[in-house]
C-alpha cells in the first residue's frame, strides 16, 4: 500500500447505547473516549442501534403509528387547511 493515503485502522468498540453491548472490530474511526475490555483499553465509538437492539435481528418488531405521522406532516405544513379552501376545484358546487 501507498504510504501517508490511507487512514489508521485500529481496534475499537462500539459500545449500543440502547442495550449496553458492547462489539471490538477493527475501524477506521477514532475517539477521545476510552474503556477497558478483556484487559486492554480501547477507544469507544457510541451508537444508537445495532443487531443487538434492531428490531429486524431482534424479532421485536415495534408499530409505528403512520397515521399519526400523516396528520404531523399535514398540521405542519398547513395541508389540511389547503384542502378545506377548495383551491384545486374538486371540491366546488356539485348541484
């Protein structure tokens, strides 16, 4: 490999801040925050999710209210107020 292009790899852990699992592997990224596992001390890059909390490796899948999302979505950015006005004519005199 060429010299000074490629960044440093080097052991880590990332540390699921959902479930306290912690996995080593190798990586590129780096931090100032470190912790003791099996003995050696190694960096500690937190992350929200991993297989040890997704949903899909987990077999515990969550409902998420769409319909809720929906009418946020709609309050705001004023969609329902667009549709009430009758802009587009659909809802115009029908008699």
């Amino acid at each position: 490999m060429k010299e000074g292009i490629h960044p440093d790899y080097n052991d880590v852990i990332f540390l699921d801040t959902s479930t306290g699992t912690k996995f080593l592997t190798r990586s590129t990224m780096s931090s100032k925050e470190k912790t003791e596992y099996e003995g050696k001390e190694y960096p500690v890059i937190t992350v929200d999710m991993s297989s040890a909390s997704h949903p899909f490796y987990t077999g515990k899948m969550k409902y998420v209210d769409s319909a809720g999302r929906v009418e946020k979505f709609q309050k705001k950015y004023n969609w329902d107020k667009r549709k009430k006005k009758g802009g587009d004519g659909e809802d115009s005199a029908d008699s």
